[in-house]
C-alpha cells in the first residue's frame, strides 16, 4: 500500500490553489492504488448495503469495509467509543454537542471530520454539512479527501451509485453532491451566518482542530476563537436546535477553548490520552529515560528488551496497535512537555517548576505517615468563579533515612465538611498517620476539633495539628520546586488531580492540591526530621507559627 496522503498536510496559503489540486491528485492515486473493487454481485451488494444500514454496527462496517485504506490496525480504545457513539448520534431526536478529545495522531479528522461525514452522505442522513477548521485551508483539503472518494473510491462507486461521483456543484472547499447533499468548508472565525442549502440550514457541523499552536497562546485569540463559536458557529443550525455539532481537537494550552469548552455542561465530553493508565514499574521508566538521555535511543530499546515484560506490566495504551507503550515512552523521553501536550492533553503552563516529577512505584516499608487537610471551607474560587473550592486530602509517607517523602493519598473534590471527616477517618483507619496538620483559617478550626471528636468516638486515634499559613501561596507552593525536582517528594501516576494542578500552576482552576502538599511536605519534615534525614539534620521551620507547643512530637 503506497503512503496515505495527509489530511491535515500543510497548504501553502502562496501557491494554495496548485498545492490544493496537487494534493488532490495524491488523494485519487492513492485510493486507486489502496482499494480494491468489489466483484460484481448483486446479492453480496445488498448484503453489504444491508449491513451499512445497521443502526448499531453499520458506521463501523462502513469504515472498514469502505475506508479500509484508513483504517490502519486494530482500532485503538478511541476508536471503539467512536463506532459506539456515533450511532447513537444518528438515533438522537434533537441536535448533540459532542466533544472528542484526543492525542495528535489518533485518526480523529479520519473517523469523524471524513468517515462519519461520508457515512452521512452516502446514506442521505444529512442534507447541508459543515467541515470547520482553523483555516479555511485545511478545510479545503478535508473537502478534497471527500470529493476523491465519492469520485475514485471504486467500492463506494458500486455500493452507493446513486451518492458518488461529481455533482452539480463540485469546486474547492465546497461540493453538492448527487443526492443532494451539500458539504463546505470553513475557516475558525470566518463570517458564518445566514448559510442556506435550498431550505435547509446546516445539520451537521464538524469543528476540527480550530486552534494552532500559535493563536492558542494569545488569550486575545482564544476569547475571540470562544465567541465565534458560541455566538456564531452553533447557532447557523436550524432554530430547534436540531443541529449535531461533533467538535475534535487537541488541547493545546491550559486554557485552550477546547479545554474551557469542556467545562462546560453544554458539551458531552470524551477524552482519551495516549497512556491510558501508567506502568507500575515506573522507577524502570525512569532509568530508562537516562539511558535515552546519556547513550541514546539504541541503547534505550535495549534496555527495554532486557525488562520488557516488568516495564509493560500495568500499562494501558489507547493504540497499541499503531502507538505502543515503547514508542510513546521514546516521545516522553525526548521532550517531556511536547508529549503532554500531543499525547497527553495535558500542556504545562508556560514558565511551570513542576515539568518533571519523579514517581514512586512501590510502597516501602517503615515509613513514617501524616496526613494533611485544607478544607477549603468557605474560601470561593478565583479567577471569578464561583462556589466553593475543592478540599485537598492527602497523605504522605516520610522515609527517615532518605529524606524523601512518597505521596501516598491524594483525594482533591469538593464535599462537604461531613464528609471531608468521614474520609480522613477512613483514612486514619488504613495508614495510621502520626500526625495530621489541618489548615485552621477562620471557621476551619471547628473542622479541626469536630475530626478528632468524631474519630474517638468510633475509637479511632487521630491527632490533628492547626495550621495557620505564615507566607503568601504562591510563595508556599514555589518552594516546593526544589524538593519535588531533587525527587524528594515523589509522586503516584493515579493521582492525577494533584498532577494536573501542580503542572498548570500558577494558571490552573484551583491550586487546593499543590497548597496542601506544601502543609504536608514542610510539617512532616518538621515532625519526622532527625538526624538521618539527610537535609540540614532534617528540622527545617515549620510551614506554620503555631506550633512551637507540639515539640514533643518529635520521632
């Protein structure tokens, strides 16, 4: 099979109209050289047609009986919740909002912005679609992939003879097909109101990687980007709302308006990344990745062949198939940031301290345990937001001999003051921590009192220390950088909010997470420090000013 053309290629905007026809003209090569015709049966035809018309299996034969040129592998994790989703869709009496987000490179554009769209025109589901895009380029070559397969792709041709072939409007970045169905492209803030086919508005409308890694980092770009698509784009349907809107991307930034997208409730929301859950063996990565760094990758894959079977354990990958385990820790590898961003979803803030952290794997005996708590009781959100924020719950266990302290817990939501006790209860129950040290601000105090109260009465010791913040937070949680770069606080691949927040500080939603670790890091070294613990005799001051009474609690 020759090599697929791309359907995001670059377009030079210089010479676009012979970049276009060029890149059209690989689009028909390649499928005349990819797909095979059908033998001429009528009873296999109507089998086949039969098969497509499925309300529940019929998109994904579609895509692998008429686009098996790319349909490369088995389908990845994505995939299967695309030929799930899709169908029911279709069978949706009024319009969705779905977002899909996905890494770079997992055939997004493919199976929605082409398959799904084709599948809709073959069959006549649609009458009036919309391919956006962030330039009108790219949506213009999208427009091209599809006129190349209702013109050239030999299965479709027999199938859906009615559907295929030139139609009466056929011109670059818009077509009206044979059956009557009008497909256009479009650019991210192009003007986009008042679009008629006849007496239909659009029905159907794919937004399709609408930001770029330039416009992204403007916040300029991205209010203006968010009002096009609220003000604009989802309202060119039809007035019911009637309208399917299926929006893909990548996120690109923090505040990419992809990502504010997502928090909305307007949006049904799936997300995938391309390590679904992290080996268990991650100490083995991380030797790994200085083998890359100081040998190269040679000696990187030999190292991972020597321990293959312990490295994978534990490990789910979206698409093993096309994108396995070995070759998405190699991306890792050569540029942490890059692959969080294309791989992940989840960018680092411009300027973090917190880029790479260091895992622990397994948990190691005689620790010392404390726990730490910030309730967040009554404190609202910032930057304008409203509610309460999330409380951060977390656990750490402290290694006397190493100075290093593995976060064990790391339980960050929202819940009430009842149940901010029942779960710190439940912990004690399992860890048995020393010491717990409660942000004590205001009313917090009564929280303080009431855990120990609750905890004795189900016979449960819990001594639960108050904190009183003595720094400004943002300087709390950049002395953290230090410590967690040196891999004395290590961290567990699962606890992924805390992740989150420590990576996209200081621009992240809430920073609950990052605050409470620095009470749990700077006290347990306080209270745990003696003189094996390998920093400075291991006493360091205290993350509060109010505990000059509890020097009894020395380990």
């Amino acid at each position: 099979m020759s090599k697929r053309p791309q359907l995001k290629a670059a377009v030079s905007a210089r010479d676009f109209r012979d970049s276009l026809a060029t890149m059209a003209d690989e689009f028909a090569r390649w499928i005349e050289l990819s797909v095979d015709a059908f033998p001429a049966d009528p009873d296999a035809r109507a089998a086949r047609l039969a098969r497509v018309a499925d309300p529940a299996a019929g998109f994904r034969f579609f895509m692998e009986t008429y686009l098996p040129h790319y349909v490369k592998g088995e389908p990845s994790l994505f995939h299967e919740h695309i030929f799930a989703r899709v169908p029911e869709i279709l069978a949706s009496e009024t319009g969705v909002r779905d977002l899909f987000i996905a890494p770079r490179g997992s055939s997004k554009s493919t199976h929605l912005s082409l398959g799904f769209a084709l599948y809709c025109i073959v069959r006549g589901l649609k009458r009036y679609i919309l391919e956006v895009c962030d330039v009108y380029a790219q949506a213009a070559l999208l427009i091209e992939a599809i006129k190349a397969e209702l013109t050239t792709n030999p299965r479709l041709q027999y199938d859906f003879r009615e559907a295929c072939g030139e139609g009466r409007v056929w011109r670059e970045g818009e077509i009206v097909t044979r059956g009557n169905v009008r497909v256009e492209g479009l650019g991210a803030n192009q003007k986009i109101r008042g679009r008629r086919h006849g007496p239909h508005r659009p029905d159907l409308m794919f937004l399709d990687d609408l930001e770029n890694d330039e416009g992204v980092r403007s916040p300029e770009q991205r209010q203006k980007l968010q009002r096009w698509v609220e003000r604009a784009a989802l309202k060119v349907g039809p007035p019911d709302g009637s309208m399917d809107v299926v929006w893909v991307g990548t996120v690109l930034h923090f505040d990419a308006v992809l990502v504010r997208a997502a928090k909305s409730p307007v949006w049904r929301v799936t997300e995938f990344q391309a390590i679904v859950k992290w080996p268990d063996r991650m100490d083995l990565w991380d030797q790994f990745e200085e083998v890359f760094a100081n040998e190269g990758e040679p000696a990187a894959r030999a190292f991972y062949a020597a321990r293959r079977a312990e490295m994978d354990a534990g490990a789910v990958v979206n698409w093993p198939s096309i994108q396995p385990l070995l070759f998405l820790m190699l991306e890792r590898a050569a540029s942490r940031d890059a692959f969080q961003t294309e791989y992940q979803n989840k960018p680092i803030s411009d300027g973090n301290p917190f880029g790479k952290l260091v895992f622990w794997t397994n948990r190691l005996p005689d620790l010392i345990y404390f726990g730490a708590i910030d309730p967040s009781l009554g404190k609202a959100g910032g930057k304008a937001r409203t509610g309460r924020d999330p409380s951060a719950i977390l656990i750490g266990g402290f290694d006397r001999l190493t100075g290093r302290m593995d976060v064990v817990e790391a339980s960050i939501r929202r819940r009430l003051p009842d149940i901010i006790i029942a779960d710190t209860i439940a912990l004690q129950c399992e860890y048995r921590a020393l010491l717990w040290f409660v942000e004590a601000v205001q009313f917090q105090e009564f929280l303080r009192t009431s855990l120990m109260t609750e905890a004795a009465k189900q016979g449960v010791g819990l001594s639960a220390v108050p904190i009183t913040p003595s720094a400004d937070k943002n300087l709390r949680i950049e002395r953290l950088q230090p410590p967690v770069a040196a891999g004395l606080i290590r961290f567990h691949p699962a606890h992924t909010t805390l992740i989150d927040q420590l990576q996209q500080w200081p621009n992240a939603d809430h920073d609950d997470g990052p605050d409470c670790l620095d009470m749990l890091w700077q006290n347990a070294l306080h209270f745990a420090g003696g003189g094996g613990a390998g920093i400075g005799g291991g006493v360091l001051t205290a993350a509060s000013d109010h505990i000059d009474g509890l020097e009894g609690y020395r380990l």
